[in-house]
C-alpha cells in the first residue's frame, strides 16, 4: 500500500472520506481477484464473465479482440501461475467517482492456437509479466463493483 503522506495514499484517505467502509488493503485483494477472472475470462472468450467487470469502453475493446481470435478460429491458452506483487501505483477522487491503479507482477503461459492448433503467437513457458490496471467506481453507488476502465503492459 502506498504511504499515507503520498499523493496516492492521500487520494485513498480521501476516498474513505467519502466511503467510510473503504478499505485499501481489500480493495487491493478484491483487485487481484477480478485480474485472475478478468485474464482467464478473456482468455476463454467468456464475455459474460467479463461484462460486469468492465467499463463500456474496456468490455468494448475486450469484445473486439475475442471477436478477432473467433473470426480467424484461434483459441488463447492462459494461466496465471501466480501474482508476485500487486501495488497500488495511483489513486485519484474526482467528487464521488474513485480511481485507483494496481500494478500487477505475475507469471503466466500465454499461447495462442491457430485453427491447426499450432501456436501463432506466445509460448508455453512461464512468463514474468507486469501490467498496470486501472479500476473505477462511483463510491456512493449501492453496486459496489470496481470496474476495469484502462489495462496497459508495463
């Protein structure tokens, strides 16, 4: 977690000005839960999984790239090994609406599988990845679902 005297860690004591019941340290276990569901869901194209944890514009982009991959019949082949660090890089309150960025270390097997099944891109070895994540919500909405509105490879 960020130190409380940095802009991120005052931008977070502000956001419990607003949600009393905030909590950085579960937000940060709640946000590398939705990265596991959010990666293997993308992965195995199950956008109903996706949906509700995507902001219109990130479900939008998600869906186009599932729709790529369906149309040339490929498949994506993901595991996350394991999360070696998910830190909290950036926080901002614009009135009610938070956003908070994790910046996630983790190993993963990404392969991607032609028609033929032979690999078009990735490899089956593990892979060290790091990719920063931002996550929004309104903190007076009763929906308490942060939701993915930007994901970048650091």
């Amino acid at each position: 977690l960020p130190d409380p005297v940095s802009p991120p860690g005052q931008a977070l004591a502000r956001m419990r000005g607003v949600a009393p019941d905030f909590d950085a340290a579960r937000f940060l276990d709640g946000a590398e839960a939705a990265f596991r569901i959010i990666v293997t869901a993308f992965a195995a194209g199950q956008r109903d999984k996706l949906r509700p944890l995507l902001s219109e514009d990130s479900y939008r982009a998600f869906d186009t790239a599932i729709a790529a991959r369906e149309t040339a019949g490929e498949t994506q082949r993901t595991e996350i090994r394991g999360i070696s660090a998910a830190t909290i890089e950036a926080a901002d309150l614009r009135g009610t609406i938070a956003d908070v960025t994790v910046r996630f270390v983790s190993d993963q097997v990404n392969l991607t599988l032609g028609r033929d099944g032979n690999p078009v891109t990735g490899t089956d070895a593990v892979t060290e990845l790091v990719d920063q994540w931002t996550f929004e919500r309104d903190l007076t909405s009763p929906d308490p679902t942060w939701r993915l509105v930007s994901a970048r490879s650091a």
